[in-house]
C-alpha cells in the first residue's frame, strides 16, 4: 500500500479537497471520505492532505486517532461492529458475535489473518427497537438471528460486496406506536416558517420565550436533549450577542445508549425539522446551519441531502429561504465518526470545526462563542420540530399538553422487555407505569430513563411522572423485566462510560477505568464491602473533578443499582475482607507458562505459606 504514488492519491483526494474547499475546518468531512478508498487513511494520503490544507500531521493524526470509525491503519475489508449496548445483549448479540467469529475463524478485536474482516464491540448503534444490530462497513444491520448471521458469514467469505446483500438486512424502520404533534399529521415543507414570518420575528422570539419560561411561569419549551435549557434564553442570548455572523446547529449526535427518536425524527419530520431550523435563524439572524449527523446514522445521508436539495428548488432554503427579502438561510450536514462525546454541544462544536472533540471551558458559552467564535445555538434535532409546531400552531396549543413546568410532548425511545418497543410521543406528566402499560411491558422491575447518565428506576417509583420537575430524559427508556441482573445492567453501562471517556482529564480518563475495574472484580467475585466504599470515592472525585458531563454522570448508573438492587451485588461478595483489585498471582500466569512451572512455588500463596 505504501508504494501508492502521491499522485495516485491525488487523483481521489483532489474532488474531496475541492468539495471542501480545501478548508481544514471541514478536516473531519475530508478524513471521512479519504478513507473510504482504502478503508482506512493511507500514510501518504495523510502526507498529501498535510500540503494541500496546510496543517502538522501530527493535526491529522490527532484528529483521526480520537474517532472511532477513522482508521489510520488496515482493518479487515469488513469491519463488522455489533451493538454493545444492553438491550442487544439481552437479545442474544454475545452470543451472534461468538458464532460470526466462529464462522469466519478469527476472534472479537482482531483483523483476520488474510485481512478480510474484523470483528468487535461498538457502542449502542441507536437500532434498539430493532435489534440485535450491528454496523458492517458503518452501515447498520439489524434484526439478526442465527441464520442470519450464518448468511453473512457466507457473503464474507465469498466476498460479496455490500450491494449485493439482501436489502432487507439493511432494513431500518420507523416503528411509532404514539403520536402527537410532532409525528402526527406532518404540516407542508415550510409550513411553519410561513407563520412565523407572518407574525414578525420579535413575535416568534415572545411566543418561544413565553413558552420557554415554563420552570417559572407554568409554560415553556426547554431544550429536549436532557438538559432542559430554555430555548428562548438561548436564542435571545444568541440575538443579542455581538458579532454579524451567527450559526444554528441541530444536534443530531443521538449517542445515548437506548435512544433512537431522533433517528425517527429526521426520516419521518425532517421538514419539521429544517422549519424550526429556519425559524431560529430568522429569530436569531443566522444565514448558515449545521446538522451534526451522527456517523451510526450515515446511511441516512443521501435521503437527507435530497431533502435539503427539494428545499432549495422550492424556494425554502438558500437565498429568502421561504422569507422576505434580506433573509437568508441554508443548512449542510456534518457526519460525526464514533464519538459519544460529541453529543456535548461544545465538543461538537469542536468537531464541526475539524478538531477532536474535547469539550471546551465555558464560559464563554456558545450563544456567544460558539462555531468559529461566532454567536451559536445548538438546540436537538426534536426541540427544533418543537419549535416548528409552537409556529405554526401557537403557544396555547403548545401548552394545552404536559405540565406547568414542562409544556408539549416528549418523544420516548422504549426498548427492552416490553411487547411493543418502538417510538411513543406522550404528554410530559405521563407516569413511567402508563409508558409501561403503553409498550406492553410485564413484570417489570426497572426503567432506565435518560440512558445510563439519567435514572434507574424501581417497581416503588413507577408512579413518577416524565418531565423535567420530576423525571427528566433526553428520550431513553429502556425496560427490565425480573429476568435481568441488574448489576450486569450496570455493569454494560459502566463499560461505555469507560469506552467512551475522551481522555482529555485524568479524573475521569481513570477513573471511568477504575469504575471498570471494580466492576469486573466484584462480576469475578472478587469484591468485598471494601469495594462500595471504593465506588463513593471514585464519584466524589468524578463529581468534582471531570471537565464535562460524562465524568459527572459515569458512578451515576452503580450508585441507583447498589440503593435500588442491593441483593445483585451482595451475591458477589464472596469475600468479607478487602481483596486488591490487581491479582498478581494471576497477572503472573504468562510467565509461569514460559518457563513450564505450575509447582506451588510459583504461586504467590504458596510463598506467603512457606515464609510463615
Ligand atoms: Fe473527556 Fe471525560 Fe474529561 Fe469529559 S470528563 S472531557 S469525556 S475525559
């Protein structure tokens, strides 16, 4: 591979860098594509793209070592992921990795020897109404079975490209079960920019933040991805910053383990979407918005691309964008690359911009230095479609549902033991045992609600209502019948914290690590009471210490568990007494293997015996 001429390189890299205008901003759109000639970023393509955009390597290499589905060296012509994430497990994905490997003679985290395949973990793929789900080549498969695997193991060996598969394997549906405004009867592409343009800018701002101030005066649209922030501060605060260049950015980084509504969202609303997109632009004064694209959902891409296409041959993007003369308006999408931490709005901002995503200090905010510097709003891909619904039907309307601190729908992605998983959209004020009753779900003895960051909930708080007084969720819940462990549970979710830490500070690059680590020592049954007290400390330090909120959250999924579920850890402590989390008798295993012993001298008890 490395004898490839730079010119060879050229001539696949020259279109990408033009589509790109060769601009380092757009680095992780570029890194993106390049990589798809080789299936991974080839040396010497790194050292043409470092003179044309004029950047270290080591900038490129940065970038492309912190995302998970950039590549800087071979991996198998097939890279199969599956989904790590808790309802796949349930599902039986174990146990279909197991059999792929076994299929294609290789192991999980290895590329085969003739460099065909590789096969390993990925975090939840956002299929989980629709799982077991795993990405081959980034493109998602879902709804495996044996002899679905099986089937693909054939395609593997035989070489077959993805084109040639059956369609249905790549199948994704949009299973909604409950609708409201937002997934009811879609209104016409532009629809509700019309009314807002109708009604004036400053009363669109009023009406938005009318409903925005909903923790105060009984109304309000807050921000639907978890933090609750009211949308109208944050588009005024962004109106009102200095500067003459503004940006919108809709998060569609939807890496919450256990939720997909967003998916949902952007292939069956997307217009609503762009309307409230455009709506906030008009509020705002931006002329340019980002989507921030999840790479799990790039399969998505060309559909949307056509769509934001359709717009523009309608008149509802680009110059006017649907409004008066003067407005201006257009919206390119952004495909991220594996990283959990994008979600963080200003780490995407980091990655929209070329760069790892490593959260940012703030303050500065982002309304104010946002993309480039530049006064921004990044508002989710569902309170934008809220957005569009308050224009287009008015704050009563929006008002006569849920609460008087949190006003409208909330749409819920409901997997696990339940009969009927799939997206609902109910009224904020729902309890978690209508939802339960709503998805068919029995026997049941947890809800994940918000993902492993949000709240384990028991059979005792089934009463408590979804809404941001009482049980907040960015969208996620997840169900868990009495059959499941829930230490396991916990378990998965600490792994993905562990997995997806960024390492840009070491409380939590270590201590998600540690948290780990007690984990698997308690599942081995190695733990001891000593280990609570371990797993208080590592959230005191994690609490205090991390840069973002990942850190903050990790303990948060142990800590529900051990109050709610004591008895699933208790079974493990076999031991009363502290037991280290290191085992030096076993970590020196390797080295009895090479020199033959297995005698009790070469056992560390042995030698404490000997020396008594
Ligand atoms: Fe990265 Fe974790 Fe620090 Fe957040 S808390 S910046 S995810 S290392």
């Amino acid at each position: 591979m490395r004898s490839a001429s730079l010119a060879s390189h050229a001539a696949y890299l020259d279109p990408i860098l033009d589509r790109f205008d060769a601009d380092p901003l757009n680095l992780l759109q570029i890194l993106r594509q390049a990589q798809e000639h080789y299936g991974y970023i080839h040396p010497d393509a790194v050292d043409y793209l470092c003179a044309r955009l004029r950047v270290p390597r080591t900038k490129i290499e940065g970038v492309a070592s912190f995302y998970a589905f950039l590549h800087l060296r071979p991996h198998g012509r097939y890279r199969i992921l599956f989904s790590d994430n808790v309802t796949d497990h349930m599902l039986g994905s174990g146990a279909l990795m197991q059999r792929l490997c076994r299929d294609l003679w290789t192991r999980p985290g290895r590329v085969s020897q003739d460099g065909l395949v590789s096969i390993g973990r990925t975090s939840c793929t956002g299929m989980c109404d629709q799982g077991p789900a795993m990405l081959v080549n980034e493109r998602a498969v879902t709804r495996l079975t044996p002899a679905r695997i099986d089937a693909i193991g054939a395609l593997v060996r035989a070489r077959a490209p993805l084109s040639d598969w059956p369609a249905e394997y790549f199948e994704v549906s949009s299973i909604i079960h409950l609708r409201g405004p937002l997934l009811g009867d879609p209104p016409a592409p532009g629809a509700a920019v019309a009314a807002a343009f109708a009604r004036g800018a400053d009363a669109v701002l009023a009406q938005a933040e009318a409903a925005a101030l909903a923790q105060v005066d009984a109304a309000g649209l807050r921000g639907r991805g978890g933090a609750g922030f009211a949308t109208a501060a944050k588009w005024k605060a962004c109106r009102d910053a200095p500067g003459d260049a503004r940006y919108v950015v809709c998060n569609a980084d939807e890496g919450e383990p256990g939720t997909f509504k967003d998916r949902v969202l952007l292939t069956e609303r997307f217009d609503l979407v762009l309307d409230g997109m455009t709506v906030c632009a008009y509020v705002v004064g931006a002329r340019q918005g980002f989507i921030y694209l999840r790479g799990e959902y790039r399969y998505l891409l060309d559909a949307l691309e056509a769509k934001l296409q359709a717009r523009r041959d309608a008149g509802l993007l680009g110059p006017h964008a649907g409004g008066p003369d003067g407005f201006e308006f257009d919206v390119r999408i952004h495909v991220g690359a594996g990283a959990y931490v994008c979600g963080e709005e200003s780490a995407l901002l980091e990655s929209l911009e070329g760069k790892r995503g490593t959260p940012r200090n703030r303050p500065p905010f982002p309304v104010t230095h946002g993309y480039r510097g530049r006064p921004t709003v990044v508002n989710n891909v569902e309170t934008f479609a809220c957005a569009a619904r308050i224009a287009l039907d008015g704050v009563d309307a929006f008002r006569a549902r849920g609460t008087e601190q949190s006003s409208g729908t909330k749409l819920l992605s409901i997997a696990g033991d339940c009969r009927r998983p799939g997206v609902y959209e109910v009224a904020f004020g729902t309890t978690i045992a209508e939802v339960l009753e709503f998805a068919g779900a029995r026997d049941t003895q947890a809800v994940q609600v918000g993902g492993p960051a949000g709240m384990c909930l028991s059979t005792l708080e089934f009463g408590r209502r979804i809404g941001f007084e009482d049980v907040p969720t960015a969208g996620a819940f997840t169900i868990f019948d009495h059959r499941r462990d829930m230490f396991e549970v916990a378990r998965n979710y600490v792994r993905f914290f562990a997995h997806e830490s960024c390492g840009f500070c070491t409380p939590c690059r270590v201590g998600t690590t540690l948290l780990r680590n007690l984990m698997d020592k308690l599942h081995q049954g190695r733990g001891s009471p000593y280990d609570f007290g371990e797993i208080q400390q590592l959230n005191g330090l994690l609490q205090s210490l991390s840069h973002c909120g990942l850190g903050h959250s990790a303990c948060n999924p142990v800590l529900d568990t051990i109050e709610r579920f004591r008895p699933a850890y208790e079974r493990r402590l076999v031991n009363r007494e502290f037991v280290p989390a290191f085992d030096l008798d076993r970590a020196l295993e390797p080295a009895r293997a090479m020199t033959g012993r297995d005698d009790a001298g070469a056992h560390l008890g042995t030698l404490d015996d000997e020396s008594d």
